[in-house]
C-alpha cells in the first residue's frame, strides 16, 4: 500500500488556478522529488499534501486514510513532519534545545511545566539519537542563530525527524547554500533514505542534487502535472527539457 497518494488535486484562489487535477502516489522508503519552474505550483501542491491549504477538490490520502480535511497540526502527529524553503527555527536557543522541543512536542508533552525523570530520559535518548544521525552532536550547545545557513538548515531538519514522521516533506532544502554545504545537506538526506529509510518527498531547484538522490521525479508545470517517471525517464523527456531542463530538441 502506498505511504501518500494525492488524488487529483486542484487549487484556486480566486480566478486563479495554482494546481489543476495533480496526482502522486508515493511508496514506503521512497524518495520522490518535485520539480517544475518557477511558479509551477510546487509550493502550492506542498502545503496541500501538509495540511496548511486545503484543495479546492481531490483527496489526499496518509496511510489508507483520508487527511483531505485534517488541519496541519494534525497530520503532525499522525506522521508527516515539513521543512520550510525558508528556514524555520528558534535562532535564541542552542540546536539541543531546538531539538528537544520537537521531541517533547512528539512525546505529548507540548502544554506541560514539568515531565517526570523517566520521560525526560526519553526525550533526550530521542535527542541524542538525532543530533548524532544528522551530525549535529558536536554543536549541541551552539545558538542555532550563530551557525552556518547549511547548519541551521540541518538543525531544522533535526526538529522535524523529532517529530517521529513516517513522511518527511523538505522544501527546498539546500536553497541559498553555496557548494560546500549543498554537498552537506545532500548527504544527510541520502543518509535519512538510504540508511534510516524515510519516506521522503522534497521540493528541489538544484538539478544535480535531485539526480542524485531521488528514486521518482514528478515534474509540474503551470499547475499541471507535466511527466513522472525515474531520473533517467525525466532527464530525457522532450515536454521536461522544454519547460524545465532548458533544452528544446
């Protein structure tokens, strides 16, 4: 059974018409990629799958069960967890702490002052556990404000696995980061497929990154759903190398 499927899914604002009748079947340990050119509705189709629109028509489908009406914070704790193309953290707080209120988020212990000794060991088991999975343990204590653009992208990447998500949901996840740390944060989420098997659905621009890491490519364009298939299968369609890839023979 499929982990996601988006069921021909639109959405308008107003006279607009952002997505068009968009599909997307995602499997168990996938890793899917979203691309299409600026304004093709990738973010659009992003906040539909997490909750924070709701389409215009279509089902979205977590699990065998129907999300379509579910708000945000309810497909939080159902399994899906999201990064921002901006980055979203607490830049006051170190990147340990940072992490250890999505995990207490996690743990259903959001609205209290005060957790026991044995739930508190739990949650900083969890911590540990992430800050050594996304290479963060060395700048437990670093204000997440202080670090590198590539590291506080990994601290926010740390928050949503701390969330305990069996779907992972990056948007745009190396933009603005120069080669270094693009190669950084490429391998992390290689690392997160490959060897924690996260289901995984990413927004990305960066080509070379996308080929690199996906499994399936789903190609929009001006709303629509233009191609799917395997990297190969997309890097040699005709209709994507016009829109997109910049080739037109």
């Amino acid at each position: 059974m499929n982990l996601l499927e988006v069921r021909n899914v639109s959405k308008s604002f107003g006279s607009l018409a952002a997505l068009s009748g968009v599909s997307l079947s995602v499997e168990p340990g996938e890793l899917r990629a979203v691309i299409g050119p600026n304004g093709a509705g990738k973010t659009t189709f992003f906040n539909l799958i997490s909750g924070f629109f709701p389409p215009s028509a279509g089902e979205i489908v977590f699990d065998g069960a129907d999300v379509t009406a579910l708000p945000a914070h309810r497909r939080v704790e159902i399994g899906m967890a999201r990064t921002f193309q901006i980055t979203e953290i607490f830049p006051e707080l170190t990147v340990r702490e940072n992490v250890r209120i999505a995990a207490e988020v996690a743990a259903g212990h959001r609205l209290r002052y005060w957790i026991g000794s044995s739930h508190a060991a739990e949650v900083s088991g969890r911590v540990d556990e992430i800050m050594d999975l996304t290479g963060l343990a060395g700048k437990a204590q670093r204000l997440v404000g202080e670090l590198a653009h590539g590291d506080q992208r990994a601290a926010e990447i740390a928050m949503a696995l701390a969330l305990g998500p069996r779907l992972l949901l990056l948007d745009e996840p190396t933009a603005g980061m120069g080669d270094q740390e693009t190669v950084e944060i490429t391998a992390l989420i290689r690392r997160l497929h490959k060897d924690s098997r996260y289901t995984i659905v990413l927004i990305e621009h960066d080509m070379q990154v996308v080929f690199r890491l996906a499994d399936r490519i789903t190609v929009l364009d001006q709303g629509r759903l233009l191609a799917e298939g395997a990297p190969q299968e997309i890097a040699d369609n005709h209709a994507v190398q016009a829109a997109y890839l910049g080739k037109t023979t």
